[in-house]
C-alpha cells in the first residue's frame, strides 16, 4: 500500500505542476487557430470547452485517487470512488466529443496558409530548449506541426482522450465488481492525464508565440 501511495503521490505532482503552471491554455487553446477567421473563432471556443471537460474530468480524478488514499484506514468507499470516477470519464468523454467536432468543422475548412506557413518555420527545439521544456514531447509536437499537420494533431489529441476514457472505463468496470484496480492502471491513469495536458499545451505555446 506504501509503494503504491508513493506512486499515486508522485504522478498527481506532475499533473499538479501541469495545471498550475499551463492554467487555461493547457489542451491546445491558442488565440488564433489555423483555420479562416469565421471557423477559426467556431475552433477556438470549442477548443476551450474541451479544454473545460479535461480540466474538470483531472479535477475529478484526484478526487477519486483521494478516496484510494483515505482508503488505508477504513477500506475503500466504493460508492465515492465509483461516482468520481464516473464523472471523470463522461468529462474526458465530452472533451473527446468536442474535438470529433473540431476535426470534422477544420476539415470542411481548410487552412489559413500564413499560420500554417509560421508553423512550417518555427524552430521547435530552440523554444523548448530556451525555455525549459520537455524536447521529447516537443519533438512530438512538432511531428505535426512542423508539418502543417494541425488536424493530424488534433486526431492525436483525440486518441490521447480516448486512450485515457478507455483507463477510466477499465478502472470503473473494477470498482463495479467490488475492487480496486492494479496499482499499474492507476499510475497509467495519472500518465495518460500529464501526457495528454502537455502535448496539447506545448502547441498552444507554439501557437501564441507565432
């Protein structure tokens, strides 16, 4: 049980240190997206909605990890943890929902060839480098965006949600059957969460400093 706090403890600093310090721009919500000015307005505040569902869905979910935490002195309260559970997916899930609708309006679309052009030409390494970044999530970032692929990182977005619904729904089927799942689902559920905030802040930087 020790080992497992330390661990619980240690992945809910990372995504502690993502919000704080990402605050609302923290899944891709730039000022100015990719798109022609109507769709991109259209873009912007549904990025920021899902943007909204994520943060609740994280917000949720360190509420169900202090259920695992208190655990320890009266056994866990299933009913508690099942309902923050829950609600952390059906956030996750409208997040995802969102950006399905994203992809589809950007894709009928098309790109705004000037912003595309920036991201062609920014220097992806140099600005995670100057300013402290992780250059392994940058690079993947830039997988797609150095490329002017701005909805090929949308789908990965949406992978990365639907990667971290499909977690919750496992650890929700456990609960249900009346236990708590592994200690590797659970760390995997506060990886999926910091990797998912990042990879879609890292290109809201990239998107306010072009």
């Amino acid at each position: 049980m020790k080992k497992r706090m330390i661990k619980l403890v240690m992945g809910m600093v990372l995504i502690g240190i993502s919000i704080v310090c990402l605050n609302a721009v923290i899944v891709g919500n730039d000022p100015y997206s990719p798109f022609p000015a109507k769709t991109s307005v259209q873009v912007g505040d549904m990025i920021t909605d899902s943007a909204s569902e994520l943060l609740q869905s994280a917000s949720e979910a360190f509420l169900f990890l202090n259920e695992v935490e208190i655990a320890g002195k009266n056994g866990l309260n299933i009913g508690a943890a099942l309902q923050r559970v829950d609600l952390a997916a059906a956030k996750v899930e409208q997040a995802l929902n969102l950006f399905k609708d994203i992809i589809a309006v950007g894709s009928e679309a098309g790109y705004e060839k000037n912003r595309i052009g920036k991201l062609r030409d920014f220097s992806y390494e140099q600005f995670a480098r100057d300013n402290g970044l992780s250059e392994e999530t940058m690079k993947d970032v830039s997988t797609y965006l150095g490329r002017g692929n701005v909805l090929g990182f949308y789908r990965r977005h949406s992978r990365n949600l639907q990667t971290l619904l499909n977690t919750l729904q496992i650890i929700k089927t456990d609960l249900l059957a009346g236990k708590l799942s592994e200690n590797q689902v659970l760390w995997s559920l506060l990886q999926q969460y910091n990797n998912t905030m990042m990879f879609g802040n890292y290109a809201s930087l990239v998107f306010y400093k072009i």
